[in-house]
C-alpha cells in the first residue's frame, strides 16, 4: 500500500468512525468554530481536571471529511496533556499544515494527525484542516470566551 493510500485510509476511518463525536455531560470548556468557506461548523468541547490536565474531549457538528477527521484525531492527540502541551502540539500541527514542520521523527508525535502533512499542498483544504486546532487553541488561550 501507498503511503498516500495509508494516510486516505486514516483520515476515512475517523471520519466514517470517530471516536470523539457527540455531547459531554459536563465539559469545562466548549467552544464553536466555523469554517464559512467549506460550511464546516464544529463545537468542541474540553474537559480539564484541576491540574490543567485535558483528561476527554468531544465534538459535535458537521462539515466535510478533513475537518471532522482532522479534529477526532486531534482529541485522540490531546488527551492527556496539560493545555500548555496541548497549545504547543497545536503549533506543530500549524507547523506541518504550512510545510514548515517536514521532518518525520518530529511529525510522530502528532500520531494519525501526521495523515494530513499533504493538505499543506491542497490551500482550499487547509482552513477544514486547521478548524478544531485553532478553535482548541483559542479556547485553550483564552478560557473567559467558553460558551458553556
Ligand atoms: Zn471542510
């Protein structure tokens, strides 16, 4: 198998399966992001424990594969990380999504999100792809703006 058929096969899979769609009972954070120039509309939700720790993360709405794969697999990532780490993941992800970040060995730690390395030549894909990590980090960044 190809790696682009691999990285296809990633991104298919959380999109037909994703693990984090749906409602949270309590989240600590949620915020809506929208993407008007592919109709994409998610709104994430975070859930910190006392130590900043994001311990689970869920998503609801709709939009195209890239950004409902793209943010399943980012609270895969996140999970389990302070939101310091989680903000600075995000700048790795930005990072490759741009085609500054090309090294695999640093790419590894973003896990399946690495399947999207080649949006960064696809720029009308981008903003789908970038949704859910820049709607993480600007919750992350600034909590007073969560719509719980
Ligand atoms: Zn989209």
């Amino acid at each position: 198998m190809e790696l682009k058929d691999l990285y296809r096969e990633i991104v298919n899979e959380h999109n037909l399966r994703p693990e984090h769609k749906g409602e949270m009972a309590d989240p600590s954070l949620v915020l809506r992001g929208v993407n008007p120039s592919c109709g994409d509309d998610i709104t994430l939700q975070l859930k910190l424990d006392d130590n900043g720790v994001i311990i689970d993360g869920m998503f609801s709405g709709s939009g195209c594969a890239i950004s409902q794969a793209s943010v399943d697999m980012m609270l895969d990532n996140i999970t389990g990380l302070t939101t310091e780490e989680a903000m600075k993941r995000s700048d790795l992800f930005m990072g490759m999504i741009k085609g500054e970040v090309k090294d695999d060995d640093e790419l590894e730690i973003l896990d399946d999100s690495a399947a999207l390395k080649d949006i960064s030549h696809m720029p009308a894909r981008v903003k789908c792809a970038v949704l859910g990590w820049r709607t993480m980090k600007e919750i992350l960044a600034d909590p007073g703006k969560s719509q719980k």
